[in-house]
C-alpha cells in the first residue's frame, strides 16, 4: 500500500485522527554466505533487503500498546507495565519483547497503536522477525522521545542488540546477531562484512555486473523455536570445550582455524559434533574468501564458494532437507547460474542464487516445474534489490 492507503487502513482499525502518525521501515536480509558462525563469534556477509517491514504508529495517552497486522484479523492489547504476562502470544511476542527490553534498557516507552504491514515472507529464512523487531524498535524509541527522527540520532546498533536480547529473553531463541545487524545496518548496494564478536563491520559494495541475486523461496514453513537452533548451538559449544582444551585461547570457534581444526579434529570423537565445528571453521573461512571475491569482482570464485557454503551445511550441519536441496540441486543445472546455496537457518526457508540477468526467467520458469514436480507444492521467486537499514520514513498522502 501506499502511505495514503496504510494511514487510512490503520484509522479503520484504531480510530481517530491522522495527527501524530509516523511511519517507519525496516528490511528483511539475506545472507550471501556464512551460516551459523554468527552465534559462533564468526564472520557473517548478509546484505538488506528492499522487502521490508513497515510500521503505522501513534501514540496513546495511556500505558497500553495495541498491535495490528494488515493481513491478521485478531489485534492484541497489552500493558506495559506487566509485558511478561504475554509472552506466549501466536503472534505480536516479538514486537512485546522488544518494548520489554528497551524499558529494561531505560528508554521512554509510551503506549501506542502500532500497525504492521509485513512483505517479508513470513518463515522464509530471509528475517521477517529482526525486520519486525528493528521496526518496532525505531518505532518505539521515537514515539517516546520526539526529539529522535528530528535532532537525535537512534543507536541502531544498540537497537540491534535490543532485539537480539528480545528473541533471548521473551521468544526462547538463542539466535545470533547477524538478521538484526543488517536489518538495523544495512545499505543500499551493499553487503555487510560483520563481525560478529565485537560488532566491527565493513560496507562492501556488490556490483553483480550482468547478474542478480534470485531469491527461491521453498514455502516451506519453519520454526527456530522447535529445538533445533538451540540444539546446533549446544553441539558447537561442546565442541568448543573439547578443543579449548589444546587451545585454551579460544574463546569462540571462530578463534579455531582451519590448520588448527585439521590438527586437533581427531579429538572430536563424536562424528556429530566434529561435522558440526567442521563447518563452522570452514564457513569463516568462505566468509573471508568471498568477501575479497567481490571487492575483486571474481564473481566466478563467489559462485564456488556459495556452492561450498550449501554442500556443508547440507552434510555437515544437516539444517537443509528436501525442499532446499531440490532447489539449490535444479538451479545449479541451469545455463548461467553460478552459485546457489540456502540462506537463513535451514529447515526450510529460502535459496539464494547468482543468476545471469538474461536467465532470469528461464532459471524461475524450469526450477519452479522442477520444484513442483519434485516436491508437489509450488515454490516463490524475488528479485529483490539491496535497500537500506530501519528508519523513519516520511508520511506522504
């Protein structure tokens, strides 16, 4: 919808006037290559999406908070000051742990009607909750300081942090900070090299030069807090401890390198947790690789090292599965296609691939038959370009 159309979309839900509306934005990401080493101290090289999270908003003049989304029907009112009461909610838990983790950071949380209009795909690995998250944040910090969007400037790393904080604390999800960094962070045309240990990071430009990143979607549903993530987590830890032993050093096991791991592998005795740190130390290392590909426009070498990213995450980490592989295994037969690998967590979700820009539409129609054949449901393309992080944006009729 456009401006004009959300703000009347939002009057229709919650009344009123138009005076005090604000909008803010924030993208979904994809990842171009380092999976699970966020979470793991490592390096990660997501870049923002232009598919986004857009949020209507106004302050109240009382302490309840009221979410609404623009394709869900049920609206959920909550207190601000008893936040924890409503944790177990289907839907509106993250926008709720994020107005708990700025209150417990000390910032102004008013209440306020908020209304969400999401297009990143919901459960498709390309971050609808950090965009989520990053947009309430903005949102939030804003409408309780006034002065923010105006002479202030919002700490959008903090913000990022935040949001990481509520995933931890209010949804169960120990994730790492990659999804809420680019969502907060991200440029347009740019990728970003981010460390995830200190939060160091590095803008680099993508120029695809006669390609385009195609995102496929499985329309796979997922769900991190099924078990899973955590699981993986726990694994790497317990690797971690084993070699720390021999490397004391190490903090992280991104502090393990690929010589390192090669020497000391033989003390990993359990094969599920040495093909978890297996991937991990390599996946850092493809990170660095391909992030010198692309300053050096070797786009042939990227697409090998998406390619290497997908075969270890498939065998070692084993967080693909049928959908995935069907995808990745159909694009990389087609003609002008020189990577392809899943992005996000696995367990469904979303592939992203390197296409040549005149074997777009042959790439979509062959691999969504192949696809629909395979797996007897249909897959979803985008095109998306690379956009920029959260932020205000202003209302226009």
């Amino acid at each position: 919808m456009n401006h004009g159309a959300l703000i009347e979309s939002f009057l229709g839900y919650f009344g009123g006037s138009s005076e005090k509306i604000r909008i803010f934005k924030s993208p979904g990401r994809v990842n171009l290559i380092g999976e699970h080493t966020d979470y793991n101290g490592g390096f990660v090289f997501p870049a923002a999406l232009t598919l986004a999270t857009t949020v209507v908003a106004r302050p109240r003049q009382d302490r309840t908070i009221r979410l609404i989304a623009t394709d869900l029907e049920v609206m959920v009112e909550a207190d601000l000051d008893n936040l924890q009461a409503y944790r177990n909610l289907k839907w509106g838990n993250y926008q709720l742990g994020v107005a708990d983790e700025l209150i417990k950071a000390g910032y102004n949380v008013i209440g306020c009607d908020l209304m969400y209009e999401d297009k990143v795909p919901l459960g498709s690995g390309l971050s609808s909750s950090a965009a989520i998250e990053l947009a309430t944040a903005v949102a939030l910090v804003s409408l309780g300081d006034e002065e923010y969007g105006k002479s202030k400037q919002i700490d959008m790393i903090e913000m990022a942090v935040i949001s990481q904080k509520a995933e931890h604390n209010f949804i169960g999800v120990k994730c790492g900070i990659m999804d809420q960094f680019a969502s907060a962070m991200g440029k347009k045309d740019h990728a970003i090299f981010l460390d995830c240990r200190d939060l160091s990071y590095e803008l680099v430009p993508v120029k695809l030069d006669g390609y385009s990143l195609v995102i496929s979607n499985t329309n796979k549903k997922r769900s991190l807090g099924e078990g899973k993530y955590n699981e993986r987590r726990a694994q790497c830890e317990e690797g971690l401890e084993i070699l720390k032993k021999v490397i004391p050093e190490a903090t992280c096991l991104r502090d393990i390198s690929c010589e390192d791991y090669e020497k000391y592998k033989h003390l990993l005795t359990d094969d599920v947790i040495r093909k978890r740190v297996e991937h991990v130390v390599y996946e850092d290392q493809r990170v660095l690789d391909s992030v010198k590909a692309l300053k050096e426009g070797n786009l042939i070498l990227f697409g090998k090292l998406m390619n290497q990213s997908h075969d270890s995450l498939r065998d070692l980490y084993e967080v693909t599965g049928a959908e995935l592989d069907t995808l990745v295994d159909e694009a990389r037969k087609q003609e002008g296609v020189l990577g392809s690998r899943m992005t996000g967590a696995g367990f469904g979700g979303c592939t992203v691939s390197l296409v040549e820009n005149s074997k777009i539409d042959r790439f979509i129609e062959s691999v969504g038959k192949a696809y629909k054949d395979k797996i007897g449901y249909e897959a979803s393309f985008y095109i998306s370009e690379i956009g920029d992080g959260g932020r205000e944006v202003e209302v226009m009729a």
